[in-house]
C-alpha cells in the first residue's frame, strides 16, 4: 500500500507531524521526501552509471567482470569506484565469464632430446621484451564435423597473439604454419625465444628444422607442469570461458571464422589484460614504447 498520501493528508491538517506520521506508519522521513522530490542526485547517477555498465558489458560479449567494466569506464573518463560498478553489476545481474581449471592435454615423446627451459615461469610483461619471447600451444575445438586443433603463438611480453594456425589433424605441420605465420607477421631479429610444452610436436625434428632455418631457440618446461607455459595455458582457458565453450560448432570453418574474430577483431585489440595495467595487447604495444623498425630476420 502507498503510504504516502495518508502523510501528506496529515501533514495537511496540521493537526500532526511528518515525523510522528512516519513513525506512526513505519516509513522513513527520507524516504519519504525523496518520494516527494523524485529520486535522489545519487539514484540519479546510479541509473546513469548503470546504464553505461550494461552497454560496456554488451560489448565485451558478456565477459567482463567488474575490474575491466572499470578500466573500460575510466578510459571513456567516467571516474568512479570499482566497488560502485561491482554493486551496480549485481544489481543489475551482470557478471563476467569465469575461468574453468586446466586440464593436461600433453602427449611427450620419450624418446626426443631434452631442450633447456629458457623462460623459467619468468612471464615479466614488459615493453624492451617484445618480439624476444614468444610461447605457444595447441588446443582441442569439438565441431559436428569433427575436431578442429588450434595452436597459437604468443608474445610473453605483450600477450598479444602473434601467430596462430588451425587444422583438422595434429600433425606437425599445424605448429610449423603458427610459428611461420608469426615470423611473417613480427620479422624477430634472429634469437627470439619460442616455448612450449614437451608434447610430441614441439619436440620433433620437423619443428626443430624449422626453428632452427628461422633462427628460433626453442625452450620447453617440464614434464606434467602447466605453469612452466601458464601464457599459453591462460589464453586457451580464456578463449574457451568467452568463445569456444558457449556455444557448439556446426563445421570446422564455422569454428575457424569466430577464432579469427575473436583474436584480430578483440583479444589483440580491444580486451583488456589485467597483467598489462587493463590496456588490450595492441594498444600496450604502441603506447609503451618507441616505434622502431622490425629487424629483418
């Protein structure tokens, strides 16, 4: 029931208070002079603000939590708290993808030559290191036409995803076209570090010849540890939460369509990385350090 007019009523007859009506009635004096005013400045901007939220989410494909809701805010020159953003995204039942657990997909070869690990989980983001440390892995895609295999190279220093290749098989040739597409894309001086995992196909003498003609130093981590590439690891785990686990995949390009979507059209130029201050991979490239000439490799 509307209590509101019995208080204006009695405030009328001046035979009473707001006050003692209110208490009467079990409703608050500011609720009830903001029932008479409108809302507040504060309601006001919370609906504004909210608004803004929910266009922000909309366009990050209804992955963003609170913490990129407000880099994306503060870059458009709306300053407020992180605590505002995350109250108004529960209260308007917006959330961001989370993250599912890794799960090991290695397959090693006994046999193969053991190769040092170059990188020792050092994953330092930094500007000077661009095109000077790269990983990558591959990772399984289930279509009705079925398995689509990506595998991917990535700049350790920027996170941005410089090379990438997609196949319906697993053989070495998928790695070698990821590796010869970011070679072609970057032009690294010679010596650029490429680390893997010690599954089969980083570890053949196919990839080997190929790093070697392309003045790749290979590196690869340990024996059933993911961190030893969490870059890698994180990327897919990433890709799968905001693309490749929402929906299912009729055929193969269908699958390989979105993948080059989200990698040129978002990952590398518009999301934001929490391990790059919440800039997106391109823009912490061209905003952190001087433009310089691709070396010739």
């Amino acid at each position: 029931m509307n209590v509101y007019p019995f208080i204006e009523a009695e405030n009328a007859r001046g035979a009473g208070t707001v006050k003692r009506a209110c208490t009467l009635l079990k409703v608050s004096r500011a609720a009830y002079y903001t029932h008479r005013t409108g809302l507040s400045q504060r309601a006001h901007e919370d609906a504004t603000l909210t608004e803004k939220i929910i266009e922000v989410h909309r366009d990050s494909r209804g992955t963003y939590g609170s913490p990129r809701v407000h880099a994306e805010l503060r870059a458009q020159g709306h300053h407020h708290s992180r605590k505002r953003v995350a109250r108004l995204m529960r209260q308007a039942g917006l959330a961001g993808r989370a993250l599912k657990r890794w799960r090991a997909t290695t397959v090693a070869d006994p046999a193969v030559p053991t190769r040092p690990d170059l990188i020792t989980r050092d994953f330092t983001c930094t500007p000077a290191a661009v095109n000077t440390r790269w990983c990558g892995d591959i990772t399984y895609i289930p279509t009705w036409e079925g398995w689509l295999y990506l595998a991917t190279v990535i700049d350790i220093a920027s996170r941005r995803v410089v090379g990438w290749a997609t196949a319906d098989h697993l053989r070495t040739d998928l790695i070698d076209t990821a590796l010869g597409n970011a070679l072609t894309q970057r032009s690294p001086a010679p010596g650029v570090i490429f680390h893997s995992d010690r599954g089969c196909q980083y570890t053949s003498a196919q990839f080997a010849r190929t790093a070697t003609q392309a003045g790749v130093r290979l590196s690869v981590g340990r024996k059933g540890q993911c961190w030893d590439n969490a870059v890698a690891e994180s990327f897919f785990a990433t890709i799968k939460t905001e693309l490749l686990d929402r929906r299912t995949w009729a055929t193969r390009t269908q699958a390989h369509q979105a993948i080059f979507s989200y990698i040129e059209g978002w990952y590398n130029t518009r999301r934001r990385h929490s391990s790059l201050g919440y800039l997106s991979p391109a823009t912490y490239e061209t905003t952190t350090q001087p433009a310089t000439a691709p070396a010739i490799a």
